[in-house]
C-alpha cells in the first residue's frame, strides 16, 4: 500500500509540475500591488492552518510551524529578501483572511480550484494530492471502489471548508457527508466508527495509513476520485503580484527545490 501511494503522489506531482502557468489578472484596483506592499513593509504575512501534516503543523509547546508549506512560504521571503510572519487561520477562514488584509498568502496544502477563481487568486500549482476515501479494514471489500461508497445509509467525513468537502458533495449524491471542524480530523472519525468513509488526500493519509495500518485502508488509491493542485492562495486581481509569484514558481521547479521538499516531507513520510 505504502508503495502504492507513493507512486501516486509521485506521478501527480509530475503531472502539477506539467501544468501551464495561470493567464496573469488585471492590476489591482487601487493601482498598487501587493509586491510593492511587502517589499515596502519587509515583511511577508503569511495564513496558515497548522494542523494539517506534513503541509503545515503547529508545535504547540514552541509555537513554531513545521511542513512543506512552511519551507515554501519561508523560502518565497527569502527569495523577496523580507521577513516571514506565520498568521494562525482556519480552512473555513483562508479566502477571508485574504481579502480582508489579514496575511497576504495562505499555505497549507490548499487546492486551487475553479470555483474558488472565482473571487480569489493563486499561484501556479506546485503539487498534486488526489482525493481518495479510507474505510476501516473490514470494510475494505465492501467498497472496492470509491463510487461504492455512494449509497444511502453511507456516512462519509471530510474536513470543513477544505476543498475535499466540496468534492465529495459534486460526487456523491446518496451517501451523507459528514464535515468535520478543526482540530477533530476526519480519519479520526472513521477510526471512532462514527462514519464509514473519510475523504482526504493521498499525501496527509500517509501518516495515518502508517499509523493505523490495521485499522484503516484507502479505497482503490490508484483511482482517485480527482486530482488536487496544491498552490498558495492570495489576492486576485493584481497582475504584478501574480506575474512575480507565476515566475518564481517555475524558477523553483527548475531548480528542483520543490523536489527536494518532496522528499523531505512526504517521500519519506
């Protein structure tokens, strides 16, 4: 199973990496990008969960974060030679914090989606983690899969206001969704019993099919319900800001620095 996940991530990082850079917004409205805001102010503010592994967690004893997000949003201040400051957010609260002002990009493993492009911006995609469900091992041959799961009586977890939650509802139509709220996690439910299904993605279940590797398995990894681009979330409509981010990004891939986390924080998860 270990291997077999890791082949996914692995191929769906690749496939990210193969996807064209996103066509740059108008220029903000008041005329002034945020580029020229954070390089102004030295510092950059960035909006994160903490508690969403190996993305972004929060040492609560220290009070630091660690994950690969964390080392993307550091590297991006160093490459902007500013400073970076870590703003505490929830999922439900990511494109609020950024239209309010509240931090300037949000990471966290968060999914670039269509509808989100609706009223807020990202940065080219720079990581894929396919969607898939867990059920409890003895629930493994019930559901070979993950359209199985799509049965009235079926009670399916996700985590709240993660994109994952509105996938699950577009693709399942009979089977009830259960949102979970942070800091509760949505495997945990399924291990409780009190669901039978949690959706999530290939990359965080890692952790728990390593944890639980007798209690839980993932329904037919091979075949995820869909893809999920990962990508920093930040203001739309500012065509400098967008252009600088789009750029650095590709320098990054090129240079294999999103490689190397790869490895650090998920290959070898």
């Amino acid at each position: 199973m270990r291997k077999i996940l890791n082949g996914l991530v692995a191929a769906s990082m690749a496939i990210a990496f193969a996807l064209p850079m996103l066509a740059a917004p108008a220029a903000a409205e008041d005329g002034t990008s945020l580029l020229n805001q954070i390089l102004e102010r030295g510092t950059l503010r960035v909006g994160t969960t903490g508690d969403y592994p190996p993305y972004s967690e929060l040492d609560q004893a220290s009070g630091a974060y660690k994950g690969y997000e964390i080392d993307v949003a550091t590297q991006l201040a160093a490459d902007l030679g500013v400073k970076v400051e870590f703003v505490p957010t929830s999922w439900e609260t990511l494109a609020a914090g950024i239209q309010a002002g509240k931090y300037d990009v949000a990471a966290s493993g968060i999914t670039l989606t269509l509808d989100r492009l609706k009223s807020i911006g990202f940065s080219d995609p720079y990581l894929d983690a396919p969607l898939v469900p867990l059920v409890q091992v003895k629930d493994g041959a019930k559901y070979p899969t993950w359209r199985d799961l799509d049965k009235a009586g079926v009670r399916i977890a996700v985590q709240s206001g993660t994109s994952a939650e509105g996938s699950a509802k577009a693709n399942f139509k009979n089977a009830e969704i259960v949102p979970i709220v942070a800091p509760a996690l949505d495997y945990q439910e399924l291990l409780a019993g009190k669901v039978d299904a949690a959706i999530t993605d290939t990359i965080f279940i890692q952790k728990a099919l390593a944890q639980y590797s007798d209690k839980v398995v993932a329904v037919d990894p091979t075949h995820a319900i869909e893809g999920q681009p990962i990508a920093m979330m930040t203001v739309r409509d500012d065509i400098a800001w967008q252009r600088w981010l789009s750029v650095w990004v590709s320098l990054k891939k090129q240079s294999g620095f999103f490689d190397s986390l790869f490895t650090k924080w998920i290959a070898g998860s």
